[in-house]
C-alpha cells in the first residue's frame, strides 16, 4: 500500500489548534545551513513532543509546510535524464525508476514542522520513502550532470600535462 502522509498533516493540523500555537503556513525551510537543527524524527517520530520543545524554549510561532506530490518533479527529472550522456542502459534504468513513482501523483509526500529560537531554525521534517527514494534519483542525476560538465571542461586552464 501507499505511504500518504494525509493522516499526519490532519492529526499536527488538529494538535496545533488543540494546544493554542499560533501556525504560519508556509513553504518548505529547508536549505543547507549550518543554522538548522534537526529533530531526529527516527528516534522520535512524535510530532507532539516536537511543538512542545519548541513551546518550552519560548517558540511563539511554528511554521507549517507540506506538499503534495506532483509529476511536474518526475518531469523535470525526465527532462534532465534525456539531456544527460548517460548510456542507454543507465538512462533506462533510472527512467523505469521514475515512472514508478508517477502512481504517487496527489499524495502527501512531505510534512514540515519550524520554529525560531536564537537565530537558529529547528526542524521536524518527516518524507515518505517512495520521496526520499525520488530525492536520491534527481541527486544521482545531478551528480552525474557535474561530472559530465567537468569532463567537457577538460584539463583546468593554466596548467600543462606532459601524459
């Protein structure tokens, strides 16, 4: 059966009312910075104590994003494979890969929890697998799409190879 996270947007959106936080809707905070810390969702996947450590450390506002899943992002990867020099086998590989996950279409894939508190953004994030699993395929794609800028760019410039 298929992970959707309907049921944990409903229940945060419920408890978040329930306890009187006041919530921003709004976007995914995730960037790489050092200034993030995240909540460890493996050893604690309750949502509840979340919002209360952010409560108890004084957090007056708890930003809430989600995100339903579109094929737009099997697309853009789509997209960026058949632009790849990647060989037929690998192509194939990956694009049987995607197309798999285009039966998600509408799902809940992502549910985010935020607060600020010191110039710091704690996060509680928690993502399907089957999402988790495109998020590696369009990492792999763009790790592959580095390498192939690299080698067109040839030796660095300046310096000479006597190979």
């Amino acid at each position: 059966m298929a992970v959707d996270l309907e049921t944990l947007k409903t229940q945060i959106e419920d408890y978040l009312q329930e306890v009187g936080v006041a919530v921003f809707h709004g976007r995914s905070r995730i960037i790489d910075s050092p200034l993030q810390v995240y909540w460890d969702v493996s050893a604690h996947p309750n949502f509840r104590e979340f919002i209360e450590a952010g409560r108890k450390a004084g957090a007056k506002l708890v930003v809430f994003a989600h995100q339903a899943f579109s094929l737009d992002e099997i697309d853009e990867a789509l997209d960026q494979l058949e632009d790849s020099k990647l060989g037929w086998e690998e192509k194939h590989n990956f694009e049987t890969r995607l197309r798999e996950l285009q039966s998600y279409e509408g799902f809940t894939c992502l549910v985010e929890l935020s607060f600020d508190i010191d110039s710091r953004i704690y996060i509680y994030e928690m993502r399907t697998e089957w999402y988790q699993s495109l998020t590696d395929i369009i990492a792999e794609l763009d790790a592959a799409a580095e390498l192939e800028e690299d080698e067109d760019q040839g030796p660095m410039p300046g310096y000479f190879s006597r190979n």
